[in-house]
C-alpha cells in the first residue's frame, strides 16, 4: 500500500509518539517504585540494629532457637511486611520463622549488606531468601557474642504478603487514573501532530497539484498573464521551492514557444529554398537541354546568350547554397567574432569600391555621410564587412534606376551609429514582423531567399548588437545599429550575447 508523504509522517509520528509515552510510562511506574524502595529503606534501615540491640539472640552455646522463633513471629505479626532471618558469618541462613519449604536459598549474598553498614546511597537491593532470583530492601545488623562476630540479623523490609497485595492492586483507580492520563494526553498530542503536518504539508500539495498538472504540449502559443508570486521567507523551504518551479515553469514556456516558433520558421526558410533552388535549377536545366538537344542548330549568338543564362542561373544556386551554408555555420555556433579595432570610414570606402561599378551600371549614385570625429570600432572585421555587403547588395536591388544608397556613421556615447538607407519602395508594413527572421518578398522578387537579412541579423547578434528598421521621411528601407567603440564595452555586449543565447533567448 502507497502512503502519501503527510500519512508517512502522521504514522512515523503516531508511532513515536507511541514509543515516548510508552517509555514515559515505564520511567514513571521505575521511578515511583525506586522512590518508595528508597523511602521503605530509609525509614527502617535501623529496624535490624534495634532488634540485635534489644533481643538476645544467641549465647555462647550458639543460637537460640526458641527465643527466634518467637521474636521473629511476633515481628512478622505485628508489620507484615518484614521477613527476619538470621544469617552467620558467611551469609547462610541460620534461623528464620518461614513455613518449611518457603526458603529458596540457603546463602545471602553479603556485599548489599556490607554497603548498607558502610552507608552507602540508598536504596541498596539484597537477596530475597524466598526467591531463588529475587532482590528486596532491606535492613541488617551484624551480631556478637563475647565481643565476636557471630553473624548478622538480616530483614527483608517487603514480604511476600507486601508483594500479594501489591499484585491485587495493580488495577487499583489510581493506576488506572494513570493510565488514562497519559492515554488522553497522547491522544490529544497525536490529533495536534496530524492537524500540525496537515497545514504543513498543504504547501506543498499545492505544489505537487501544480507539478502533475503541468504539460509541455499543452503551453500556448501566446505568453499568459503572469502570476503574482509572493516572496518566499528565507526560512520556508516549500515556498522558496514553490517559486522556484514557477520560474521554472514560465522559463520552459517561454523556451517552448521560442522552440515551436524557431521550428514554423526552420520550416518556412526550407520551404522558401526549396523554391528558390528549384527555378534557376529548372532554368539551369532547361538551356543545358536546348544546348544539347538543339547544338547543331544554334547559331553562335544563340549559344552565347543560352550559356549565360547558364551561367547565371548556376550563380544563383551558388550564391543561395553558400547563404544557407553561412547562415547554418552561424545559428550553429560555428563562428564566434574575433574583436578588434578598425576604421569605419576605411571599411565603407572598400565596401563602395566593391559595388561601385554594379551601381553606375544601374545609375544609383552611392553616398556617404562621416560626421568630423568618428573613431574606429572595436568588432569583427570580416562579420561586419559582411553586414555592410548584404545592406548595400539588398539596397542595390530594389533602389530603382536613378535612385541613392546612402550610408552614414554619427557618434553616439560609447558607440558609433551607422546607418543604411536607399530610395527604393520600402518595407511595407505588413512584412515588417519577423523581417530579420523569415524569408520575405518585395515586388515579387525575392532576396537570396530572404537569407540576407537573417544573416545580417544574426552576425550582430553574436556581438550583442541589435539591427532596426526605421521610418525616415523621403527613403525607402533604412537600417541601423550601433558598434562599440573601446574593447571593453565591446567585450561586455559579447558576452551579454553568449549569456543570452545560453539561455536560449
């Protein structure tokens, strides 16, 4: 049978309880019987001294046996409770007034009555002659005849008729009153113990109520409300464990729900690839069959044109392949920034050497705005290079002909802020959720299967920087974020990142 923890204790505690009035029963009915043991002795530890004083027990002839026979009767008659034996030198009994047959030994043991003469603590246990493992109190005095040791008067202060009684009193009513005392008071302290470990445990009920309730499957999709959460005493276990599960329990959801949201957006971003893979791969497909089926045909012009469609078409496979192998190596730690500190203006001035000849093929003038006293960054060279390419070449993209890329860095405390925009249509309202998240479209076309800007994203998330989409009047898309300027803000936003993505933030 399975027991709750509150009825383990409760039993644990009935049984304890059990034991200790037990116990305190047994102490109690011991010490009542060593007190009235030492009482009885003290009050007649002299009764042997006075008889040998006062009775002529033996001459020089030995014992007498008439006149012990008759002292000790008329002793016995008068308190009931003494037996008188007469014991010699060695301790074996020499004259008593018991019934024949009654003496169970024929020798008492003469240490206890040596402690009794030398006056040692009370009460003092000797032999009792009318039991063979018995031990009385009891009172004793040596006797002399001619100024010699000639044995000891030995009397044994609780006979057999003390014992007879005592035995019909065991359930007298005070006993019994006793008893039911202690019954009582054990009862009452056991229904204080189980009410006590009842409101005890309640806490914890409530926690494990809570704890079989709660279900991963069941989280939903929106953050709830939260709960108010008292503030635990220090010294209250279950309450500080109570809080802690609740945290526990709201960190899990929230890890849930970023899990199922990352696993809709892992599906998306395959599905999208899978798009944009398969149309230049059927384009692809498409003119290397016409250039084989139809190579006899073909005139050197035609070709020429259907090979670079090829070959564009085969760029375009490359160039999503490595986005996607890219993004891979950085969602998946592959890549950790490398801080060092560089020129910004010598950066942008590479990154418009690079575009520069693709822009005035489009006619889109590339523009570049430095305040006076900006400093070098403190970041990964190569990541953020690779920031400002994915910018500029999704700016480049949809800036119409005659259009302006503009890219300007102002100071901003302990942080430079850059800023990309162009004078394309924009992101419209719409797409803006999840923009750094998810593949999007824009006028139908999409950018390297939305990669771009996840790995924009994502490479200045690993520096604890976030990238934002603002309104500027008269531009199109302007991003912007902010790079550290000294290696020791730069450190702590890096590693405020790590923490963050340990956590799974």
């Amino acid at each position: 049978m399975r027991l709750t923890l509150t009825q383990r204790l409760s039993l644990v505690f009935a049984v304890l309880l059990l034991v200790c009035c037990g116990t305190s029963a047994w102490m109690q009915v011991r010490s009542n019987q060593m007190h009235e043991l030492e009482v009885v002795q003290g009050l007649s530890r002299d009764l042997a001294q006075h008889i040998a004083r006062d009775t002529v027990l033996m001459d020089t002839k030995g014992l007498m046996p008439d006149a012990v026979r008759e002292l000790f009767s008329k002793l016995m008659l008068v308190n009931p409770s003494v037996e008188v034996y007469l014991l010699d030198t060695e301790g074996r009994i020499v004259g008593s007034a018991a019934p024949e047959g009654r003496i169970h030994r024929e020798r008492i043991e003469l240490t206890p009555i040596l402690r009794l003469l030398n006056g040692d603590a009370l009460p003092i246990l000797g032999d009792d002659p009318r039991s063979a493992e018995g031990r009385k109190v009891f009172s004793a005095a040596p006797l002399q005849v001619n100024g010699k040791p000639a044995g000891y008067l030995y009397v044994v202060l609780l006979s057999e008729e003390h014992d007879r009684f005592a035995e019909r009193g065991a359930t007298s009513a005070a006993l019994n009153t006793a008893l039911l005392s202690i019954g009582l008071v054990a009862l009452l302290c056991l229904i204080a113990g189980l009410t006590a470990f009842a409101l005890i445990t309640r806490p914890l009920r409530r926690l494990t109520e809570r704890v079989s309730q709660f279900d991963i499957d069941a989280v939903p999709t929106t953050p709830p409300a939260p709960e108010p959460v008292e503030k635990a005493a220090s010294h209250d276990e279950i309450a500080v464990l109570d809080a802690a599960f609740r945290q526990m329990q709201t960190r899990l959801s929230e890890q849930w729900r970023s899990l199922t949201r990352q696993d809709q957006e892992r599906r998306e971003l395959v599905a999208n690839i899978s798009h944009d893979l398969r149309t230049p791969l059927a384009s692809l497909h498409g003119y290397l069959e016409t250039l084989s089926l139809k190579d006899a045909t073909l005139s050197p012009t035609d070709r020429r044109r259907y090979l670079g469609i090829a070959l564009d078409q085969s760029r375009k496979v490359g160039g999503l392949a490595q986005s996607l192998l890219e993004l891979v190596r950085l969602e998946h730690g592959f890549v950790q920034p490398v801080l060092e500190r560089f020129s910004l203006t010598d950066l942008v001035q590479d990154i418009f050497q690079k575009f520069e000849l693709t822009a005035e093929a489009r006619q889109i003038e590339l523009k570049a705005s430095f305040a006076p006293n900006v400093s070098t960054a403190c970041a990964d060279l190569g990541l953020i290079e690779r920031v400002l390419t994915n910018l500029f070449d999704n700016a480049l993209r949809d800036t119409p002909q005659g259009g302006e890329i503009e890219l300007s860095l102002r100071p901003h405390g302990a942080f430079i802020e850059v800023t990309v925009s162009d004078t394309g249509p924009g992101i419209a309202p719409q797409l803006r959720e999840g923009l750094f998240l998810r593949p999007f479209n824009i006028g139908g076309a999409r950018r390297d299967g939305g990669l771009g800007l996840r790995i924009v994203h994502r490479i200045l998330q690993l520096h604890g920087i976030e990238i934002q989409l603002i309104d500027v009047p008269g531009r199109g898309a302007t991003f912007r974020f902010s790079l550290p300027v000294d290696e020791q803000t730069a450190e702590q936003w890096t590693v405020r990142s790590m923490n963050l993505n340990s956590m799974g933030k």
